[in-house]
C-alpha cells in the first residue's frame, strides 16, 4: 500500500467521562468457572492475494528490508508478539487452483502463473510450502493448510501431505530432504477445500460431503509426532493425541445451513472419525454487496451499520451450533471460524482485486466484538482466522516497501492475549442502548475470564461514539482489591494509524476504582478495555 492512501490521524486522547454518563451494573460470577477460550480463536489468514504475501511477508533474501531467508523480520516480530496460535494458507479460493508442486524446487525454475481469483497478478510461486513452513516457524505458530478440492484431485493432496510429512525413508521425504528440509513438517489443521459451494466448485453440499469422504480418507499425515497412541486395551481404537493434525470440513456461509446440515448428517451417518474434526464457517461484516462502504471517510450512521452487521455473527453461530447440537450432542466437532472480518470498500487508487483497504478504530470495536462472541461460545466454536494478517482486509499490519505500520485491530489482539485459553465466566450486565436513527444496538459489551495464571479479566467494549459509559462490576466468590489496564480509543471512531503517524490509535493504561470489594471504571466512548483485577 502507498503511503499517499493513508490520512493522516490525530494524537490519542482519553475522553473526561461527565457525572451524567450512564451506569451499567456487571456482576462476574468468578466462583462458576465455564468452558475454555481455546487460544486457536486468534488464527491469522495469509492468501496469496494482493500485497498480503509478496511484500507483506515475502520480500526475497535480496532485499534491502531486513529478512531472514526473505521472510521480512518486522512482520515476524509484531506476530511474535501477539502469539499467534496458527496461520491458514495458501486461501482462500486461491487455495482451490493451487498447484503445490508449482511452488517448490529452484525457485528460478518454478512455475509462473496467473492470480485469476485476485486481479489477475502474475504469480511466480516464490513463496510455496517451504517458505510457508519457514514462516510459521519463525513466528512460533502452527500451519493451517488449505488443499485443493476445487480443481485438484487425491492423489494431489495425498501426495503433498505426503511431502510435507513422511520422512526420508519414503521418496516424498526424500524430495522434500533435497530441496532443503530434512524432518518433516507438522500441519495442526488440513482444510479439506474452501468454500466449494462457491468458488471452490459450486458444490451441492451431498457432492461436497462425497469428496470430502474421499479427501479424507487417502490424504494422510505420516508425521510420527502427530499419530494416535496404541491403545492395548482396545488395539482397533487408538487414543487420541493432541497433537494430531485436525481435519476441517468446508461448512456454512453466513446463514445458509445447507451444508452445516448436509455435512453433519454425513458424519453423524458413519463413526464419528472418519472424516473431520471440524467445521468451517465464513461470515464477513458486510453491509452492501459489493463492498461500497468506505474505511476511512464514513458517518455515524455507516457506523451503526457496520457494527449491526457485526453483532449477526452470534446469531449465526447460535443457528448453526443447534444443528451440529442436533447431529453432535456432544460437541466433538468444532465450529471453527477461519474467515471473518470487515469488508469494505477498496482504497482509491488502489489495485482491483487487491482487497486494500485501512483499518480504524471502528475496525478495532468490530475485531473486539467478535472476539467476545467467540469466547461466549467457547463449547462450540474453538477456532477462528481473521481475513486477513497482512495488507489484505482487516489487516493486522499494513506495510509499504521497507515501511510498516500496526492498525488498531493489531492493539486488539495484543489487549486481548488474557484470553488465550483462559476460561470463561458467567457475567450479567444491562446493555443499555445506542441508537442511531431506526438502528438500535447494545450500548455495552463485556466478557469476564480467569487467565491460564489465575489472574481475574474483564472485556468491556462501549459501542457508543459519542457518550461514555460508567461500569459497575460486583464480583461473586471474591473481594476485589485493585484494577488496573489498558484501553483503545481515540478523537474520533475513524481514526486511523499511519506510516507518519503510527501510534494515533495505541493502547494507553487505564485505572479503576475499588470500593468495598467492588469495581468501577469510566469507559471513553468507542473504546475496548481490558481490565486486570487482583484479588
């Protein structure tokens, strides 16, 4: 992205909360732990698609960016620091026209093609599995690998699983050995496809179910790590390991339940390991199709808009968890929501079928919006990529050649690194309202977790952007002694982070009050808290 589509932002400032800004009363059951926070909700996406690969990653060992083996080290260092659990790759519907063997090998010699998903861009594989596996390595993440079902076939996928696991005893091995890695790789996801009831084949979900059976079935993991214990006891039914890799279905779009329906009800119609260990669903914040809402220049009333389409998601994950409910009592099988995100219109200027667009804080309560509805889920949905990590949509970081920049969206899930398998808590509150002409929306959003070292969270989000909000949070099973943290907001709710002015939109401490056990905090409008409370 050039630097002369950013505008510039205005310096942070915290807003005074008046005497009259209203009251929301938060009670946090802390003695009435819930279910897990799985870590895998923070996944990144990284398609070959615009400038989120070539330059947002991949800048060539050449390069006069610094680079460990042409992976740009500022990008690995910002995603080391957020500790990303895993990155889902090469799409996408990019996914579904790659060719894995088109990016291995010399790479003068590989293959040259043509992006036809994403504005035509000439493709020169530069970066293919092993730059891919060096990636992941490097910023300390698990690979999410998506195969080719559109327009690959088995023996494909079985061959590049194949290649990415066995050791050199096999000539899959072998090959990968001589073109530079010995051990073989681990994959903690392999999605079976992507969207093919769209433009990964425009399947019916029964055809997709078939395939997926198949796909399944011969594209095997021969990484020794990743294999399910023997089981003495009962030979035929090997124990479970948790570092097998995990097999994602193709699922939902938005509120289409053909295939959540057609692909569980294959599952539930044959032992429950035959086939996958999760579903996917895609559900964009989208308010006009094609994107025409604008990421930098909007109103309050596209605002509203934006954030109403946001809160869709926990309706939609409610919808489509009571028919795995239905077919899955159990919850064997994760919903896993490896695409999300605003999707806006492109940037003036920019490249068509590019997806660049800029993040502001509006983005930054939209990405802490759903984070909170993944946690209230956590029984059903244990995983989730944004789209996308670098350049692309929502992105995390925006670069420009040697440039780089962390969006709002980026504070987020560093604010939000407490939830990384911590445990949820029941916690009550009144919402409140926002309005903003006929639109009406919670005013408050919050969730209560106990970290993974015991230390108490509250997440509140005030959706309003012109009007503070004042909680008042009682805690059940303890007695609260101090509160302290950090909280995102900024002049205004289209404020954005630049390359002149990066740290526009940067997380700032924020203290409470604690009176007689209990908490209070003052809540700035269009902000996100996360506040640490000690006992």
């Amino acid at each position: 992205m050039m630097k002369g589509l950013f505008l510039a932002g205005a310096a942070l400032a915290l807003m005074a909360t008046p005497a009259s800004a209203q009251v929301t009363k938060v009670t946090i059951q802390a003695d009435k732990p819930g279910p897990t926070i799985d870590r895998q909700i923070f996944g990144q996406f990284a398609e070959h698609l615009g400038t989120g690969i070539y330059g947002g990653v991949w800048v060539g060992q050449d390069s006069k960016i610094p680079n460990v083996r042409g992976i740009r080290s500022d990008v690995v260092a910002a995603l080391k620091a957020i500790r990303v659990p895993n990155v889902r790759w090469p799409g996408g519907c990019f996914a579904d026209e790659y060719h894995w063997r088109d990016g291995i090998g010399d790479p003068a010699k590989r293959r040259v093609t043509v992006n036809s998903n994403w504005g035509d861009a000439i493709e020169n594989n530069a970066f293919g599995t092993h730059e891919f596996f060096d990636f992941v390595e490097q910023i300390g993440s698990d690979a999410y690998v998506s195969i080719n079902v559109g327009s690959g076939s088995y023996k494909e996928a079985a061959d590049w699983l194949a290649y990415m696991t066995a050791d050199t005893r096999n000539t899959a091995g072998q090959e990968r050995a001589a073109n530079g890695r010995k051990e073989p790789w681990k994959v903690k996801f392999l999605g079976i496809g992507n969207e093919n009831w769209g433009c990964g084949g425009n399947m019916r979900p029964e055809y997709y179910a078939d395939e997926l059976k198949r796909y399944a079935r011969f594209t095997r993991n021969y990484n020794p790590t990743q294999q399910a214990y023997f089981n003495p006891a009962n030979p035929s039914s090997p124990t479970p390991n948790p570092d097998q890799m995990l097999r994602v279905a193709v699922g939902p779009s938005d509120d289409d339940t053909s295939y959540t329906e057609g692909v569980m009800k294959a599952w539930k119609e044959r032992d429950w390991s035959w086939s996958m260990e999760g579903l996917s669903l895609h559900s964009y914040t989208v308010v006009k199709w094609p994107p025409a809402y604008d990421s930098v220049n909007f109103g309050e009333k596209e605002y509203a808009e934006i954030i109403q389409s946001t809160l869709k998601m926990d309706a939609r994950i409610k919808l489509h968890s009571a028919i795995m409910d239905k077919y899955d009592p159990e919850k064997k099988v994760p919903l896993i929501v490896d695409e999300w995100g605003v999707w806006l219109a492109k940037l003036p200027g920019s490249p068509d079928g590019f997806l660049q667009q800029q993040n502001s804080m509006r983005d930054a309560v939209v990405a802490a919006l759903n984070f909170n509805i993944f946690a209230r889920h956590a029984d059903r949905v244990r995983g989730a990529n944004i789209a996308q990590m670098v350049n692309v949509l929502q992105a995390l970081i925006l670069t420009d050649g040697p440039k780089m920049v962390l969006t709002p969206t980026y504070h987020i899930h560093q604010m939000y690194l407490p939830f990384q398998d911590a445990t949820l808590l029941p916690v009550t509150f009144d919402a409140g309202e926002y309005r903003q002409g006929d639109i009406i929306l919670p005013r408050v959003d919050a969730v209560a977790l106990r970290a993974k070292d015991g230390k108490l969270w509250l997440a509140a989000v005030n959706l309003d952007p012109k009007r503070p909000a004042s909680i008042h949070g009682a805690i059940a099973g303890i007695r609260a002694k101090g509160a302290s943290g950090t909280v995102l907001t900024a002049p205004k709710v289209n404020s954005i982070n630049t390359f002149d002015a990066p740290d526009a939109v940067k997380p700032r401490a924020i203290k409470a009050r604690v009176a007689n056990g209990n908490v209070e905090i003052e809540l700035p409008p269009h902000s996100v808290t996360m506040l640490s409370i000690d006992e």
